[in-house]
C-alpha cells in the first residue's frame, strides 16, 4: 500500500491576495515613494550643476559631478563644526542614559510620595514645544555670560531628550520580573549589583531607542544654537547648511552636498540600531 507523498512546499499555491491587503501594500508603497523622493531629489540635485538644478524642467537623467561635495566642505572651520556636532550630541545623548536610568529604576521599581506627580511632570516635560522657551534660555546664558558655550548647549540638548529616555526606559524596567532582581539579592548581590548584572542585560532595546531618538533629536536641533551661539567657531553642522549663499544667489549645489552628508550619520546610526530601536520604541510604550 503506497503512502500518500507530502507536496513541496516550493509547489504549494500560496493563497491569493485578498483586496484588502492589495490597498494595504499599494498605499504602503505610495506613501514610501512620497517620503523617499525628497531624499532621492536632495542626493541626485548633490550630483548635478548649477545649472541642471535651477532648470524649469525637472532633470533626472544627469552626467553626475562631485564638484559640490568639496565646495560644502571646504568652507572655514567645516571640522571645527563636525566636532561641535558630534560633542554636543554624544554629550546629550549619554547625559540622557545616566540620568534616566537611575530616575526610571526609581519610578518603577520605588514607592515614594510624588511618585505620580514626578510621572506627570516627565510627561509634561515632553510635551514641552522647546522653541517657545528660546528666550528665556537666551536671557539665562546672557546674564551667567554662558553665551557660545558648548557645555550650556550639550545641557540644554541633554534636557531635551531626557524626559522622552526616562518614560521609555521606565517601561522597560517595569516589564523585567521583580523575582529576577530578588533571586539575585538572594544570591548574595548588593541591589546596585542585582540592577548591574540581572536588569540592565535586559534594557539593550530600550537603551537602543533611547540613544536613536536623543541623537536624531540633538543633531537636528537648530532654533538653540541659532540663538544662543553666535561665535563662528561655537557654532554646529545645522548652522553650516545656511552658509552656501553667494553674491548671486543660493549655491544649491552645495547645499544639496551638505544636506546629504549631514544626513549620514543619522542614516549610519538608524541602520545600526534600528531593528532593537524598532522594538525598543514599541516595548517601552506598551510596558509598565
């Protein structure tokens, strides 16, 4: 008696797809295609001339040239801008982690009284629309004689993001299992080891978000360093995109080249976290 032979999965018929999920990836695709398509006109205009970017007729069949990656470069003080970027950045950014991870470990895992106001006051906190208090940052580094200050600047971006780090990392601290923390106390650990060795293994996705969103936030941030830095040499790569204009108009050649390359480092770092920040963002909405 023959036994019945299993189909290959490679010769299974897959399902048809219903019209629903059809609308589903057309407009998946469409709205891709409107986001990405000012990303791909700033990096294709990076590649034309002059005079291929400023034409009436859109040109998207062009002779690429590099000749606009060296004139965004080469402007005074580009590596001094790079510096101050990538300072005040990773300062914020890793202020932010310090901080937040002793206020989050203490709202979820402490009982104190205002607790739930302290909760309350993160939330509001980022909420807070930040351009609106420009001035009153601008009067405080004036009167403490702080103004073109690179340390006030990185305090400052560090405020910014700090409330958003403490409410995600919050959730994630609330979803590890008190039980783990405990059998390590039983086990002989102190509870700053227990939090050293059990909790914070498991925070890897929500530090991961927290570091993506506090980098994207700091390093786009323009209104502060605008206002408060206006010494050339204090000043940081969002500032360097308004410099490329001429006697003759705006060189959008090279601010096209600027544009790109100040994109990149956000690009590097998203790809490098992205698959734990994805989750990350997720978890830490959902938990706690």
């Amino acid at each position: 008696m023959s036994t019945p032979t299993s189909t290959p999965q490679s010769l299974r018929r897959r399902p048809p797809l219903r019209p629903a999920a059809i609308l589903k990836n057309l407009t998946a695709l469409v709205l891709a295609a409107v986001f990405l398509f000012p990303v791909y006109w700033m990096f294709s205009s990076s590649l034309k001339p002059q005079h291929e970017i400023l034409s009436k007729d859109p040109v998207f069949f062009f002779t690429p040239t590099f000749e606009n990656y060296p004139t965004a470069t080469g402007v005074d003080l580009f590596w001094t801008f790079v510096r101050n970027s990538l300072v005040v950045t990773l300062g914020a950014v890793l202020l932010a982690l310090l901080v937040a991870l002793a206020a989050s470990f203490a709202i979820a895992r402490m009982k104190f009284k205002g607790r739930k106001a302290m909760v309350l006051v993160v939330m509001m906190a980022q909420m807070a629309p930040w351009e609106v208090m420009v001035i009153a940052m601008y009067m405080i580094a004036r009167d403490g004689a702080m103004l073109n200050s690179i340390p006030l600047l990185t305090a400052i971006y560090f405020v910014m993001v700090l409330p958003f780090t403490i409410w995600t990392l919050r959730g994630f601290i609330a979803a590890v299992p008190v039980e783990l923390e405990e059998a390590a106390q039983i086990d002989g650990c102190t509870r700053g080891q227990a939090f050293r060795k059990v909790i914070f293994p498991l925070l890897a996705p929500g530090l991961m978000s927290t570091s993506l969103f506090g980098f994207i936030t700091a390093w786009n941030e323009f209104a502060m360093v605008l206002v408060l830095n206006k010494d050339k040499e204090a000043h940081t790569l969002t500032l360097w995109l308004t410099q490329f204009q001429t006697a003759f108009g705006d060189d959008w050649g090279a601010t096209m080249a600027a544009s790109t390359l100040f994109a990149l480092p956000v690009l590097i770092v998203f790809l490098f976290l992205q698959r734990r920040a994805v989750g990350g963002m997720t978890a830490g909405a959902v938990k706690g």
